[in-house]
C-alpha cells in the first residue's frame, strides 16, 4: 500500500504542481479503491492502472474547476556536499521547469508526467488517459515540442530536456 500511495501521489503532486492536493487526491483514490474493491473483477486491469486512471481523472477535475497559483518560491534543497552557486542553479532549473510543465495544457502535462515522472509504458499510460497509444504518443510529443518552446536554448543546452525531471 505504501508503495502504491507513493505512485498516486507523486502523479498527482506533478500533475498539479501542490503536495497538499496531491495527497487529498491520494486519499480520494484509496477510499475510492476500498469503496469499488467488491466489485473488483481480478484480470480485467491492473489495480494500479485503475487507481494511476482515478487519480488523473480527480486532477484533471481539480485543473478544470480552478487554476492555481504559481508562485515564484523555491523550496530550499538541502545538499551539504553542493556549493550555494549549484543550489541557485537548480533551483532556476526546477523552477523554470516547474512554470514550462504548468503552462501545458492538462493532457499533455497529464502525459509528459506518466513518461517521466512515474516511467510507465504507452500501453499503460494510454490507458490511464483513456486514448489510443498513438494519440497518447501525439500528446507526448506536442508536450516536449511545448516544453522545449517554453524551456527556451539555455535548460535545452545543458540536456534538460533528456530528462525532465523538476525535483
């Protein structure tokens, strides 16, 4: 449970930018999860697939209802082994990174987050956005196109855009 908790949460935090929603999101899906498991049919989906679906669906529900608000703020990483210059770097990485993902549109945010974030197959993420596996590679694929476009030469030069991971 712990490890599934884990997943849903870390999908639903780079969904929507805000821990504390992603973990009332979290909660949702596992009282959802223990409300639907007598009508759980064993072979049908992975359980996991199911729970990454409602968790998508309760953030895609939480971007459409309200848009939230990005602040210029960086929580403090903590490393004593980098210099303070390394630490501002960062910092400027993530936060840019943080404000290109949140300027997609859900989708793609939605997509570029199951590929990156939580590593699953197309197959799997497909599912969980309910779309064919090649419109999900479309939606992946205008999602770096944007994510280059709003990154801009600087994060792209430095091979940022290999891996897009903000934390």
């Amino acid at each position: 449970m712990t490890r599934r908790l884990a997943t849903i949460h870390a999908l639903a935090s780079r969904m929507l930018g805000d821990s504390v929603m992603a973990e009332d999101v979290a909660q949702t899906v596992f009282l959802k999860t223990w409300t639907q498991a007598p009508k759980w049919e064993p072979g049908k989906a992975k359980l996991l697939t199911w729970m990454c679906r409602v968790a998508t669906n309760q953030c895609l529900d939480i971007l459409k209802r309200k848009r939230p608000i990005y602040s210029d703020a960086v929580p403090d990483v903590e490393d004593a082994r980098a210099s303070a210059v390394d630490i501002i770097s960062a910092q400027d990485d993530a936060a840019q990174i943080e404000k290109a993902m949140a300027a997609l549109p859900a989708a793609q945010r939605a997509a570029i987050a199951l590929c990156y974030f939580d590593e699953l197959s197309q197959k799997e993420a497909a599912t969980i956005l309910e779309v064919s596996v090649k419109a999900y590679e479309s939606l992946l694929s205008r999602g770096r196109q944007n994510l280059r476009n709003n990154l801009g030469p600087n994060l792209i030069d430095q091979g940022h855009d290999q891996r897009l991971d903000a934390s």
